[in-house]
C-alpha cells in the first residue's frame, strides 16, 4: 500500500518506477513515509536514493551508477512554477555529486503517469527508450533514433507514438558519445527545449544506451486542502509578480537583469573572465535581444512569469538563449552579434551539449590560441581569434561530433587543458571540473565561497548569494542585515542559509526564480499533502540533503582541496569596471562556513552533526 493509500499524504503519487536496463525489468516500489520525512521530494529523494545504492568509487560509466529522475510533492499542483524535474547520479565531468534540473512539462507528466520519479540502473545491450503511458511502461528499441540531434528525435519519436501529448527527455549525439558535458534536452517540440545542462548527466544516459524517455501522463494529482492552497496564493501573488526581479524576467526573459550586473556589479565575466569592460555587451542584453531576435514568451507549467523567451528560424519557434548562454558565447567570446547567439545555443541544443560548459571550454581554447598554447594545426585549421564566430560554429560541431580538437574539448576544461598542459590549466575556470557559471564572484564575494562549497561543482543556483549581496533581505531564514557585497564577514552564514534553502526548492520543486518567501513554501507543502511541515523542519531537511551530498563527494575523494576557486578569480584582479581590483578572499569566508556547518578543519561533518540530522547510517561515507 502507497504512503497516499496507508498514511492519506497526498501531493504524492506514493510510487517509484524502478528500471534495471540490464536485466530489462521494469518495477513499482512504493515511496517510504520515512523518506519523505527526511528527504522530502526531488533532489532530496534523489541524494538519498544515490548515497545509499551507488558505490562511490565506481567509473561514472558504469552501468552500476543510478540515474535518478525526481519530481516533488509539489510538481505539478497549482503552485505557480511547479513544472521542473531533477536529475541526478555520479557525474562524469565532477567524479562526484552530480544534478541538473530543468523546466517544461516532462515532470509534470510523468507525476501524472503515476510516479514521483524514476530509477535507471544498468545498461540496455543496444539503445533503448523508456515509454511511459500512465500505467503501461515498456523499455522499447531505439536503433532508428540514434545519431539523431534532439529536434529530430523529438519529431520522430511523436510520430512513431502517434501522440503529441507525450514529453520527451532525450539525449543528442554528444551523450550517446560520452561527451562529459552532454546535457539531456525535454519538451522540445515545439518552442523548446528545456535543458538539465549541467554535470553531463547527458553522457550518463548515453553510457546505459538509453536514448530517450517518453511520458504521458492523465491522471490528477491530487491536494489536501485546494481552497485554502487557492486563498493563500490570490493573498500572495501579487506581490510577488510585482518584484522588479520578477518583472524584468518576464519582460526580457533571464538576461533582463544583465546591464545592471555588468554596470554596476561588474558582475558579467567579459574574455574568459579577464576584461572587467567591453562596448559589445549593450548588443546583447535582454532589452536589446528583445529588440533583435525575441519573438514573444513562454512558461514552463502553470508558470505566470514566463521568463522563457522565443526566437523564430526556418523551422519554427525555438526557444531563445538565455542569460548563462548569452554570456557564455556572447561576453566571454567577444561575439556581440545576438543571431549568433540564437545559432550557437541551437546548435548546442541539437547535439545536445550544455551551453556553459561548451562556451567556457571554447573561451579556454581562444585563450590558449592568444597565448600560443594552441596553434592551427591543433585546432583542425581554426583560426580561433576572439570573436571569430565562423570558427566557434565549427568548434561546437566538433564538440558536438567529438570529432578532432571538439573529442578533447567535450571531455570539459578541466580533462582538456591536463591533456594540453603547458601552463594552460591556469585559465580553465571551473571548481571541481564544473565550468564556472556567468556570474563573476569578483564582484560578490559570497558567491565566490557558494561556487567553491557547491556540491556539484561552480554552481551559481545551488543559493544564488548574490541577490543577498545585492541587499535582499530573506527575515524566514534569519537573513535580516544587508550585506556589502566585497565584505567577507558572515558570508560564510548566509551561503550556508541559502545552499540549504536550495536544497528544498529542488526537493519540492519549485522555480528558484519565483521569489516567495520561505514560511509559504512550508504553507504549500502543508496545504497539498496534508501532512503539516513547519519551516525550521525544512531548514533543517535541507542541512542534512547538503551535508549528505558532501558525505558522497567525499567518498569520491572530493574534500577541502576541492574547496578551492581558479586561480584568476584568487589573484588576478580586473583593471577596470566595478569590481576593479577586487579578488576573492576565499579563506577567512571558508573558515567561517566550515565552523557555521559544524565541519571539522578538513571539511567533514562531525559525528555531532551527523547524529543531530539523523545521518549515522550514512557514516561509512567518511571511511
Ligand atoms: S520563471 Fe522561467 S524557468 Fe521558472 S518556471 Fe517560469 S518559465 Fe520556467
């Protein structure tokens, strides 16, 4: 009997859908009310189901790793923004913690089908997708579907379904190559797609021979208390869509806030993050994009900010490229051209390819061409200028293709400048081989300590400390002072605060980009399961979803050492823009975050915290 059915906690399906591709067996389990308990949903659930089941020492490539779809009690309910679904397993681009997360419909459906996610081990002896309709899931041959980019898979497979009102989560020809910054790709047709971009999770599915997952999904979901959920959202949300962040979202999409962060904050990493200023970027921010090449927008599920902008091309809407992709191929390669963008993130898209990791990888490459490291001849006759877009097209199909210099380059920066060497590890920008997201924590000191602590590498939404350091205050989390941004005191707290809050808007999950204050996300939960949480409950479930996740970082040997920024953001300050001269001042911020966490000196949870967030059982992790 389901946790719905035995304990009356709704939000929940109360099912797991268990897939072992070697074996070719596909099983129900049911959720285990402890579970939620302590974990919750998403990328709680999906940290619990990892730590206990995946050998930690294991080769990401093997068929032994699990990979882990996650929805959460609120995916899918009428809670605004509820639509995204996680993913997660040992990443082969980090040798750790691996997760990416993305919006669109996929969770929805699947919730709909029946279940709250999806455990993929094994792998099938030749490829394969996962078909979901409700209660009928067969694992079906998909020969005919490899090779081909994601649109393609898309269309191919909708027709062979007969059914456009399946979502499709699939993988381009860089997974199905073990690209190690291969992303997955959903709801692509039409207007998408939707990207979980990060930590390769794309090169996961394509290590297990699994191309795709189609789901359709009819069933209700079903919530305890619709009216009250009903009240409590009209009192709130006009508020909250009255926020100047929130309004600029909607309007010019997630680039809407990009002038301010380049003028002000000098926030925008500019030439592989050593120009502090560049005349080019006015070209591209969301007000000018808007202007250029935005068609109009869209949202992810029952989502009323629509942040989600569209561009025209000659086969339909797709979706526009967003801040992190304009900054990667815009700013940090000197192309202020936003057809370019528009192009580079399709093409990206159509192999597949996570955008951040790609446009840093190539900004290496360029630096390493300026610098002599790289020559022509290495770069499959390239002549990699900054800026030179024919030459970055090309260099993306290569990635894409792991074809040439593209098969070194689609290993991540950290793989590529070790097999390069020459000195050039010292401009390739990543933290525990995750490429350095588009935000230069040069000009907010807390982002800087957030991307070096991030589990799954430099990761600029595992707490998004800059809008604090921005002088928002969060009163729920005990945030309540404003903070300089180029200060280092107490920043150790307020990262720890906000990685953790994190952690329970990726297990309920809802939209970090909607701003609601954190007492109504326990209200939500309360409101659609029945089963009341208070917020301290929740901080708390987010501490030990955290601290769990750095236990298994740690058992992949990832610690202290790990906890450590590029070079260039250390001891290269810029010489012009605002935050001229500045560095990041990791230390004294670290210190303070590993005392605020209760860590001992190497960075590993005492037995103290362990036994206060019930992680006892987990302590083999720290042999
Ligand atoms: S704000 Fe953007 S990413 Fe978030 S749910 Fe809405 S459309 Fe999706």
């Amino acid at each position: 009997m389901s946790i719905v059915e035995k304990e009356k906690i709704l939000g929940y399906t109360g099912k797991i859908l268990r897939i072992d591709l070697t074996r070719n067996e596909i099983k129900e389990e049911d959720l285990k009310i402890e579970d939620i308990d302590n974990f919750i949903g998403g990328i709680g659930l999906a940290t619990k189901i990892i730590c206990s089941e995946v050998n930690p020492n294991i080769d990401s490539f093997d068929p032994l790793n699990t990979l882990v779809f996650m929805t959460g009690p609120l995916t899918g309910t009428m809670v605004p923004t509820t639509g995204r679904y996680v993913v997660a397993a040992k990443s082969p681009l980090t040798n750790g913690w691996g997760e990416a997360h993305a919006g669109g419909f996929f969770g929805v459906k699947l919730k709909r089908a029946g279940y709250d996610g999806i455990v993929i081990k094994g792998k099938a002896s030749s490829p394969v997708y996962i078909y979901i309709d409700n209660d009928k899931v067969e694992i079906r041959d998909a020969s005919k579907y490899w090779e081909m980019d994601i649109f393609e898979t898309d269309l191919s497979l909708k027709d062979e379904l007969k059914n456009k009102e399946f979502s499709i989560a699939t993988i381009g020809p860089a997974g199905e190559k073990l690209a190690r910054i291969a992303c997955i790709a959903s709801d692509i047709t039409p207007d998408g797609p939707r990207i979980a971009g990060r930590t390769g999770m794309g090169a996961i599915m394509g290590s297990k021979n699994l191309k795709a997952i189609a789901v359709r999904g009819t069933k209700n979901i079903l919530i305890a208390n619709v009216q009250e959920l009903r009240n409590t959202l009209r009192r709130i949300l006009p508020s909250i869509m009255s926020s100047a962040t929130v309004q600029y979202q909607a309007l010019y999409g997630t680039a809407g806030e990009m002038w301010i962060l380049y003028k002000v904050y000098g926030d925008v990493p500019i030439k592989n993050f050593s120009l502090g200023e560049w005349d080019g970027v006015e070209n591209i921010i969301g007000e000018a994009m808007a202007k250029t090449v935005f068609k109009g927008h869209r949202g992810c599920y029952n989502c009323p900010i629509k942040c989600w902008k569209i561009v025209e091309t000659e086969n339909g809407l797709v979706r526009a490229p967003e801040y992190e992709t304009i900054a990667s191929f815009g700013t940090m390669l000197l192309v202020n051209d936003p057809h370019f963008l528009v192009k580079a993130n399709i093409l990206c898209n159509k192999y597949g390819i996570d955008t951040i990791s790609t446009g840093s990888t190539i900004a290496w490459a360029m630096e390493c061409y300026e610098k002599g490291i790289l020559n022509k001849e290495d770069l499959n006759g390239l002549e990699l200028q900054w800026g030179n877009k024919d030459a970055i097209q090309k260099l993306i199909q290569l990635i894409g293709e792991r074809k040439g210099i593209g098969k070194i380059l689609s290993e991540g920066v950290r793989i590529a400048s070790a097999i390069v060497g020459k000195g050039s590890e010292k401009f390739a920008l990543h933290v525990k081989g995750l490429e350095v997201p588009m935000h230069d924590p040069r000009a907010f000191q807390g982002m800087g300590l957030q991307y070096a602590t991030s589990n799954r590498g430099a990761c600029h939404l595992q707490g998004l400390v800059l809008r604090i350091e921005q002088g928002e205050r969060v009163l729920d989390l005990k945030i309540y002072e404003r903070y300089n941004r180029f200060d280092t005191e107490g920043k150790g707290r307020i990262v720890a605060l906000m990685e953790d809050w994190y952690q329970i808007l990726e297990s309920m999950i809802i939209c970090k980009f909607f701003p609601v204050p954190p007492t109504y996300v326990a209200t939500f939960y309360t409101l659609v399961t029945g089963k009341t949480k208070k917020l301290p409950e929740l901080i708390e479930t987010g501490t030990r979803i955290f601290n769990l996740q750095r236990m298994f970082n740690i058992a992949c040997g990832i610690s202290k050492k790990d906890d450590t920024l590029p070079q260039r953001l250390l001891e290269e300050p810029l010489n012009e823009g605002a935050c001229k001269g500045q560095v990041v001042k990791l230390e004294p911020m670290l210190k303070e975050y590993y005392q605020y966490r209760g860590w001992n000196e190497n960075g590993y949870p005492t037995k103290e915290i362990l036994e206060k967030l019930g992680l006892l059982a987990y302590s083999k992790l720290l042999k």
